[in-house]
C-alpha cells in the first residue's frame, strides 16, 4: 500500500496521576501540526484513565494490566483498532509500557515521557521522596481547589509563566471532573506496584525526559533506555510536566524521531 493510501495514523495520549486529558493544555494541538510533516491526517485521540477525567466517577483499578484493559475496552468502544502509537507521561507511559509488552502487535509505535519504571531503577530515584511525597499530600488534603492546583503547578512546571489563564484551567478541570482521594492513592498503589518487562519492547520506542525534574529523576528514564536500548533525547530546563513546559520541543522530538525511523527504512507500522 503506498504512503497516499495507507489510513491516517492514530496516537493516543495518556496523562499520568490524579490529572486528565484537560491537562494536555495546547500539546495536542502542537503534536497534530508537527505530525503533518510525517502522517498527514493523523489523528489525535485523548483517553482518560478509570478515576479522572469524564471516567472521574469510575474506581481506578490497583494493577496497570487492567487499566490498560480499560484503555483498550474505551478504543473499541470507539471504534478504534490498531496499530496505533501511544504516547503517554509518569503513570500514564507504565500504562503504554504494559500495552506494548502485553499486546505488541497493537502499537506501531510508543512515546514515554518522564517516567520510572521497576526494575531499572530504585525507589528513591523512581520518585524523588519529599518532592513525590508532597504532590501526593497536596492531593489528600482540604484545600481549597485554587491553592492545590496552584501547587501542584508550580511542583511540575519551570518554564511555563506564572499567569493566572492556566491555573484557571486547572481549577475549572478539578471542579468539573473532580478526582477523590481514593482513586489519586489506587493510582500511586498501581504505579507503585508496576514491574516492566526487562525484554527489549517489541515495538519502536522514543523516551524523553526532563534533567530538571523535582517529581521523578531524569536518570530513571536513562537507566530504561540503557535497558531496553531505545532512543532517550533530554530537555535540559523543562519539570515534569514537559508536554506543557515545551510543547514545541517534545512535537519536535516526537517528528523527528519519525523521521530517523523512516530514513532507516521502517515505515510507521513496522517493528525494530
């Protein structure tokens, strides 16, 4: 099938704890004008996990398999079938990692975005103790919506600025969808808990961290990528919310990734 007649590319992008599809900001629509380069038409989808989101009244399952079996139960109920690409952040890439290992023939390719997985890493390094700790209490405590979100931003982000647009957003996303404090720790309890195939994954895959990260060390997504042999590329100023702190730059990375794939002969559908 030639490039004009092979179907548009399908990405799904998955958020990480306690946040949802909302939290994308403007990303999704920098990644679709990137993509245009390499997969005209692609289509952008914008899952939600059990526990946020429009799913926010849902209990979030305690092990990653079966979120990834909600996340796939949710595509065909959309009528989406593979091969798809998957990118995805903190919890939302051990989902992806899952979905690859479990299910390879269904991901053309994956995007993980400053995650830590066991067993490549120690916990201390997985999630940076007091930083970790204190997203984590943030999101058991009463406070009002505004001060926690505010928080929260300033943990996750270093370059966005300090306006007030985007931390409205945030409120208005908590206040519409809001995510309890019993699905926010069944999520830390499933990432916690998560153990990666040490096999090198079956499909293509691209890593991309933060060095400046205050949630989890950069160093975790370098000890994957040693393990698995996969591309790492490292932002040197972003925080852990790099999709939001430089759209742009992780667009880029994401294209031309593609496109080393392509010059090296593998079209978008085909493995390592």
């Amino acid at each position: 099938m030639s490039a004009s007649q092979r179907a548009p590319a399908v990405w799904v992008l998955v958020r990480g704890l306690s946040r949802e599809s909302g939290h994308w900001g403007a990303f999704p629509a920098l990644l679709r004008e990137q993509l245009e380069q390499e997969q005209p038409g692609a289509q952008l989808i914008l899952l939600d996990l059990p526990g946020t989101g429009v799913l926010h009244d849902r209990p979030s399952p305690l092990q990653v398999p079966a979120i990834v079996e909600a996340c796939r139960a949710e595509l065909q109920q959309r009528g989406v079938s593979g091969p798809i690409h998957l990118l995805a952040m903190s919890l939302g890439a051990a989902v992806v990692s899952d979905w690859v290992a479990r299910y390879p023939r269904e991901v053309s390719g994956a995007v993980l975005i400053n995650t830590s997985l066991r067993p490549f890493s120690a916990f201390h390094r997985r999630f940076l103790p007091l930083r970790y700790l204190a997203l984590i209490l943030l999101s058991l405590t009463r406070l009002g919506a505004r001060r926690r979100e505010a928080q929260v931003l300033n943990l996750t982000t270093r370059l966005l600025p300090r306006g007030e647009g985007m931390l409205d957003e945030w409120v208005g996303l908590q206040r519409k969808h809001p995510v309890g404090l019993r699905n926010t720790l069944r999520q830390w309890v499933a990432a916690a808990r998560y153990r990666a195939s040490r096999a090198r994954p079956a499909a293509p895959m691209l890593l991309l961290c933060s060095e400046s990260d205050e949630v989890i060390d950069w160093r975790c997504s370098r000890a994957i990528s040693r393990a698995w042999g996969v591309p790492l590329r490292l932002h040197t100023q972003a925080g852990h919310d790099l999709p939001l702190d430089d759209g742009p730059w992780v667009a880029r990375a994401v294209t031309e990734w593609l496109q080393m794939r392509r010059m090296q002969g593998l079209a978008p559908g085909q493995r390592h």
